[in-house]
C-alpha cells in the first residue's frame, strides 16, 4: 500500500469518526447544493435583548492532525440550528430569509479564503507552522465578522433592497471564482 492511499485511509477514517461525534441533526455543514430554510431556525423566537427578526449561527470548526510528520487541517463553516432563531411572524418571509442565507455565505467565503491562505503554509508538524496556521484562521474569522457586520449595516438589515441585491451578486461572484477552495468531506 503506497504512503498516499495510506494517509487517505488515514485521514477518512479520522475525519467519518469525527463526524459520527458530532450532533448531526443540529449542524449543517455549508453546501453550495443545500440552501437554509426556515426549517433550520429551530430556535422559533429570539433571545430576549438581541435585535430584529432572525439570527443565523455559524461558526468555522477546524480540526488537525500530525500524521508521518505531516500537519493536516480540516476547516469548515456549519450552521448551528438550536442556535438561530427567527420570530414567527417572520416565518415565511423569503427575502428575510435569504438575507440570512447570505450571512452564511460570507461566512463560507472567508473560509475558503482561509483554506487557500493555509495551502501556502509549510505544513511540516512544528509548533511554528501550528501557530501561523491557527493565527491565519483567527484572522479571517475576524474578517468574516467584520463583513458579515457591514452587510448587515449597508443593507439596513435587509430593508435596502438595492443594496441586498448587490451584496448577493458580489458573494455569489466571490464564491463561485473560489469554488476550489470549498471543503470537501475526507479531501485534504
């Protein structure tokens, strides 16, 4: 058995344990394929103090691993269901509803800008790459959270209609020209 199909047996035995740990009915892993419905805010109601209507929880989850002196590095934006809410007289309300979808979005397209920063790091097992690797996930998580908050200003919460459609063709542009950089389950 050659090193390679090895290290593959390796990594997609380690990567299906992982998510047989995980509470698969509560996440959903980002998939271009796969849109948010109002079914998967299951949190019906907000969090007393938060503001507007709904609230989309994601969150980058990253896993790695030493392998014959090797680092590997898993990255991807889940959405989490227990976790995002909507009020329920806004339950229905499509254009509510692909303004958070886009929150998603943004949150998937920084990921894939993190993925293609960490294909340059050494990936030799030292504490040093370790740590550049994780400064450079901190640092598009940050990103993220500043785009995702002007998105959420520039549109006014999704009331600037103009300005909704612009942000959902510039990351629709934006995801599709990284498309190899999306997470592929046991790819590395």
């Amino acid at each position: 058995m050659t090193l390679k199909i090895y290290l593959i047996l390796i990594f997609t035995t380690w990567t299906t344990a992982f998510f047989s740990q995980q509470n698969n009915s509560d996440i959903i892993i980002w998939c271009d394929t796969a849109k948010l419905t109002w079914n998967d805010f299951t949190k019906i109601d907000k969090t007393p103090g938060l503001p507007g209507w709904a609230a989309t929880t994601y969150k980058y989850y990253h896993k790695d691993t030493c392998i014959n002196g090797r680092l590997f590095v898993l990255l991807y934006t889940w959405f989490t269901k227990s976790k995002s809410w909507v009020i329920k007289t806004k339950v229905g309300d499509e254009e509510l509803l692909e303004h958070e979808r886009l929150h998603f979005d943004i949150a998937e397209l920084w990921a894939r800008k993190c993925r293609m920063k960490i294909a340059f790091i050494d990936k030799t097992c030292q504490k040093s790459n370790y740590d550049e690797i994780m400064k450079t996930i901190t640092e598009c998580n940050e990103k993220q959270m500043e785009e995702n908050l002007k998105y959420d200003e520039e549109t006014n919460h999704y009331h600037n209609k103009d300005t909704q459609k612009k942000w959902e063709k510039r990351i629709k542009y934006e995801l599709d020209a990284m498309k190899q950089w999306t997470y592929k389950k046991g790819i590395f």
